[in-house]
C-alpha cells in the first residue's frame, strides 16, 4: 500500500498537540514492511521531529517541500514565532497566517516545491494511491482540486475541511462525487477536523454529502450519524 502525508508537521511529536497526530498514528498501525509512505512538511525546523518520529520506520521518504497549485519550483511560506515551537499554522497563504495571528510579526522562508500531480508522478512513481491525508494550511481545498483525478486513482482522501467555506465545500464534494468517490465520516484527523472519501459506489452517503456544505462544524458529527451505517466493513479507519 502507499500512504501520503501532506503537511505532516512535527507528526507525533507536538507537545501543543498532546503528542497526537491521528494519519501518523494511522500509519504506524496499519502500515507494513512492504508499504511505501511518503511524508511532506514545508517547514524546515519540523524535519528532524519527523525523522525521529519515524526512525523505526524504514520505508519512510520524507520531504522537506511545498505543494504549489502551478507547479512553482520555489514557494513563499509564513510563520510567526509566536506559532514556536512547531507552527502548526506555517503556509503559503499568508491570509490565512493573519487570520489566525492577526497582530503577531510575520516571517518567512522559501522552500522547494512541486504540485501535487508532479510529486506523485515523480517521487511516488504510482498511479495508485491507498491513502492521502491533506493538511496544508490554508490551500486544502486548491490542492484537492488540482490532482487530475482520471490519472491517479486515489483511493482513500482524508482533507482537513474547518478552514473551507460553504461553496468550497460544495464545489469539492460534487467533484468528488464525480469522480467515483464517497463521504463516509470523519478522517484520520484526531480532532475530527477531517473529512473522508473513499473511492467506492454508496449511493446513499453521495445523496445525504450533497448536503454537507450546509453543516456548520461543530454539527458535523450529528450529519455522520446518518452516515456511519453505510461505511463498508473493509475500509480501514481509526476508531
């Protein structure tokens, strides 16, 4: 199998986040030998956490990379110190840096970077993809929506949705629904800020998704209710 990490942070080695990341703990549980994971953090100062949080994990890339939505060979990332020690709100958006750190000094640095259809068709060499979790601050939703869907077949997607708007929401599960894929719950993110796809035909869970963008989310886990009972007993989740 072949999981993808995008913004991976400090993984499991944030203090701010109880020591939590809920895809790395997905990954080290589900994950075997023969597997291929890749992980992705922009942010320079995160790497080393995320070697040792992997150290016992040989099959494990990790890049030190931004994923840009024009294919830009280099990309602009924002901080601010008092986001230290991790910074877990680091993007290439800098509206969304000020959002959250309205009156904090703004830094930066420039990383590498590839778009999200150049990274798998260069450094994961597949077409088939089993599980990719999107984590990246602000541009959710733009990298989503660039992967050209008829060339890799993803099979599972788990995106981080607090930070989109309505019509984002809209717009991305009608595409996602288009595409062959299917709302079933909460992802692998361990404060359930995730939503899940999976590639799979649920006619009842595409009916009631259509409806999603008009949940607020903190309501988001009453709408899954009427959702839970139709999840295929095969896909692999966190409980």
């Amino acid at each position: 199998m072949i999981f993808i990490h995008l913004g991976a942070g400090a993984g499991d080695l944030d203090e701010r986040t109880n020591f939590k990341c809920g895809f790395t703990k997905f990954i080290k549980r589900n994950s075997k030998s023969e597997d291929q994971i890749f992980v992705l953090e922009a942010n320079p100062k995160n790497i080393p956490h995320l070697k040792k949080s992997y150290k016992n994990f040989s099959n494990v890339k990790i890049y030190n990379l931004g994923i840009s939505q024009n294919n830009e060979k280099k990309l602009i990332f924002y901080y601010t110190e008092d986001d230290a020690p991790h910074y877990q709100v680091c993007t290439s958006k800098i509206e969304h840096l000020k959002k959250h750190y309205p009156n904090s000094s703004i830094r930066k640095f420039e990383i590498q970077s590839l778009s999200i259809d150049k990274f798998l068709e260069k450094e994961v060499k597949h077409n088939i993809v089993d599980f990719l979790s999107i984590d990246l601050e602000g541009i959710d939703y733009d990298t989503l929506m660039s992967i050209n869907m008829k060339k890799f077949d993803i099979k599972n997607i788990s995106i981080e949705f607090i930070h989109l708007t309505s019509l984002e929401k809209k717009i991305m599960v009608n595409h996602l629904n288009q595409n062959g894929y299917s709302y079933i719950g909460f992802g692998y993110d361990h404060n359930n800020f995730d939503f899940l796809f999976t590639k799979k035909k649920l006619l009842s869970n595409r009916f009631l998704s259509k409806f999603l963008w008009m949940v607020g989310n903190k309501y988001v886990k009453y709408f899954n209710l009427f959702i839970s009972k139709n999840i295929p007993a095969d896909i692999n989740r966190l409980d």
